[in-house]
C-alpha cells in the first residue's frame, strides 16, 4: 500500500498536522521538524495526493493550454513561456494538441474542465465561445492565446496580424516584387485570414500596380508548402509570382525546399519567400529565411498573469493584449 501522510508522521515522530505544514507552509515548522519529516517522505516514497488537497482547498493548482499545432515552434515557444510563469507561481501547466481537429479540441476542453483546472488558456481552432462561456460559469478562468476576442468577451494575448501582413507584403513591394502569392489556409483560422488581410491592405496602398493572388493550402505545415511550391513551378514560367508571402514559417520553409530546381535556388532572385512567427529554423535555413516575429514566450507568459489574476478575481473586465509584431529581413527577400 502506498505510504500515507499518518505513516510519514509516524516514521519522523511528529504529528499529522506537522507533516502537513511541512508540506504546505514549510516557514512555520522549525528546522529540525522540517528536516526529519522530508527523511521520512524520503524513505518511505510517499507522495501526497494532490487532487485531494486541492479539494479540500478549493484551488486547483493546474492550468490547461490547448494550442493549435504542437509541431509548430511558435506554440512551443507560447508554452515555454506560460510554462516559465507558471513557476513562479507554483503552478503546472497541463497541455493539449489539437492539431487543428475539431474533436480533439472539444476532448481537451471537456478533460480541462473534468479535472477542475484553475483556468484554460486556448489557441482556438473552430468556434468555442459557448464552451468557454460554460466553462467560466463553473469559475474556471479562459484567456484566448494567439486570437483576438473580437466581441471582448474573453480576455485575449495575440499579435496584431493584419499590421503583420501589411509589414511583410509591404517589404515585399520595397524589395520591387509585384506579383505576389500569398501561401496559406485552412481560411477558418483567423490568423491566416487576418494576415491576408493586411497583405491586401498594402497592395492596396502601393505606389505601383501590385497583384496578390492566394495559394490555398489544407494546413500550415512543410509538407504543405513543398506542395504549394510544386504547383506553382508546374505553372508555364511566365505566371510565376515574384515573391511568396507564406502564412507561417513552417510553410515557407517548404516553398524554400520546392524553389530548388535542378540543383539550383531560385530564392531570392527569382522568387523572394517571407514567413510568419520567425521561428528558430528561420534563420538556419539554407536560405536564412525574412519572418515576421511574434514575442512568442511574451505571449505565454502575459496570458498566464491575466488567467491567474481572472481566476483570483472573477469580476476582473476582460482586456485584449496586442502586441506588435517586428520585420526581420534575411536572405530570402535581397532586393533584385
């Protein structure tokens, strides 16, 4: 049988209530106590049932963050930061991939919500405002990661994507491109049309005809991207864009791995390629690869404080934090 909290009392000769203040508020147990009731945990392996503890407190010491893609370095990087908040406050994190499946984000939410987190902290894929409002009901805080809450009614931590598009494509036409594809999908996600938008925004608002066509892709993954790349090379030379705007990173270094022909990289001068996120392969790419950065880890982190703060305090208003997002220009877009 495992040890219990009784054995380990037992084992250091000092009463129950001594080996749970040691467990929990170390600073009132003297020197002596502290040291025999940790040789006697030691010992005997216990470990204390925490889920019990927490209902007898009332305060869970878990939150959930359920992120989009966890192959993408940008959500591992959010994570990172949560998860480095979170420390500070003696708090885990509990994590969840949806890998943009409708199913699994509906799992996670409910297994979130099963186990009575402090609050949930979520990159949405599809349309969860009624479970999140449930959720809140039953006083578990929720803080959108990476999506702005258009109708305020849910704290949110994102990027101002719409002015990231604009920067990308708006680098793009300073480098002279004018024909450019931008390379991105599923459309449902709002990241990707938002940083369409901004695109069009600065087509719109250059001095120069400028053409923005749209690359569908199934996913914002390599393998997407090498296959984007592929059906636009299959297209007669004379259609070819002259610069790639790719939702993501993780497409764009698939359009780079497509753009090799005959042994030859037709990026940058034939074809500029600029991502999303500029996430840490960026610059390790055979063509260091244009991105536009997102303060990632700034992002987990400041979504952890506002979940913390909520679930202190429900009455809190909710507040949208955007952060601004920065041009980081390499290789892939030299000016011809």
């Amino acid at each position: 049988m495992p040890a219990s909290i009784r054995d380990v009392a037992l084992r250091a000769g000092v009463s129950v209530g001594t080996v749970s203040n040691v467990l929990n508020r170390p600073d009132e147990v003297s020197a002596d106590s502290v040291d025999r009731v940790s040789r006697a945990i030691e010992e005997l392996g216990y470990v204390r049932n925490d889920a019990a503890r927490k209902l007898r407190a009332g305060v869970s010491t878990t939150i959930g963050f359920v992120v989009l893609d966890g192959q993408n370095p940008f959500y591992t990087d959010v994570v990172r930061g949560a998860e480095d908040e979170a420390t500070k406050h003696g708090i885990a994190i509990l994590y969840g991939n949806t890998d943009e499946d409708h199913s699994r984000e509906r799992m996670y939410i409910d297994l979130f919500e099963e186990q009575q987190v402090r609050g949930l902290l979520i990159a949405p894929y599809g349309d969860v405002t009624a479970r999140l409002r449930r959720l809140r009901q039953r006083g578990i805080a929720t803080v959108l990661v990476d999506r702005f809450s258009g109708d305020g009614a849910f704290s949110s931590v994102s990027v101002d994507n719409i002015m990231g598009g604009r920067l990308a494509v708006e680098h793009l036409i300073d480098g002279g491109r004018r024909r450019i594809a931008f390379v991105g999908g599923p459309f449902d996600l709002r990241q990707v049309t938002d940083r369409l938008a901004g695109a069009r925004v600065a087509a719109e608002n250059a001095g120069a005809p400028v053409e923005v066509e749209v690359v569908a892709t199934e996913a914002m993954t390599v393998d997407e991207g090498v296959a984007a790349g592929a059906r636009i090379l299959a297209r007669p030379r004379r259609d070819w864009p002259d610069a790639l705007f790719a939702a993501n990173d993780l497409l764009a270094l698939g359009l780079l791995q497509s753009l090799v022909v005959d042994g030859r990289m037709l990026a940058p001068d034939q074809i500029a390629v600029i991502g999303f996120d500029d996430i840490p392969f960026a610059a390790a790419a055979a063509v260091p690869l244009s991105s536009i950065r997102q303060p990632s880890r700034m992002i987990g982190r400041t979504a952890l404080r506002i979940v913390l703060e909520e679930a202190s305090d429900p009455e809190n208003i909710a507040r949208q934090t955007v952060f601004q997002p920065e041009l980081v220009v390499r290789e892939s877009t030299r000016a011809r």
